[in-house]
C-alpha cells in the first residue's frame, strides 16, 4: 500500500477525522499484516500522522524517516 495516502493530508486530517484515522488504520494494518516493523517514508507529515495514530493504539509497529535509514546503512 505504498501508494495509498496515510490520511493526513493538512487540513483533511482535522476537517475529516474519522476517514483520517481510517486511513491511518488500514495503513498501518497493511504494514502490520506484511509483517513489517517498520513504515518508511519520506513524508514527514505522514510520519507523524502514523506514529500518532500507532501511540494512540498502543501497537509495536514503529515508523522511520528514509534518511535515518540510508544514516544509520541499515542492511
């Protein structure tokens, strides 16, 4: 689901909260049902937005920046 929208999107987010949240929801499921333990992104805004919503729910799925992964030459 790479391709789908975290639901964040600015004012959305605050305008629209029940499908922000579902769409955070269904993002992070995809993840967590791929067996991920990360979700990467370039979108900042995305980041938080996700790991708000991963906070709020108390999961394991954790979320990283692509430039803290290429940092650190994770492998």
């Amino acid at each position: 689901h790479s391709d789908v929208c975290c639901g964040f999107g600015g004012l959305f987010s605050v305008k629209h909260e029940n499908i922000s949240v579902g769409m955070a929801d269904e993002k992070v499921r995809a993840a967590e049902e791929a067996g991920a333990e990360y979700i990467i992104s370039t979108d900042l805004s995305c980041l938080l937005h996700l790991n708000g919503y991963i906070t709020q729910q108390k999961k394991e799925i954790k979320v990283m920046h692509i430039i803290d992964v290429l940092a650190t030459g994770w492998e």
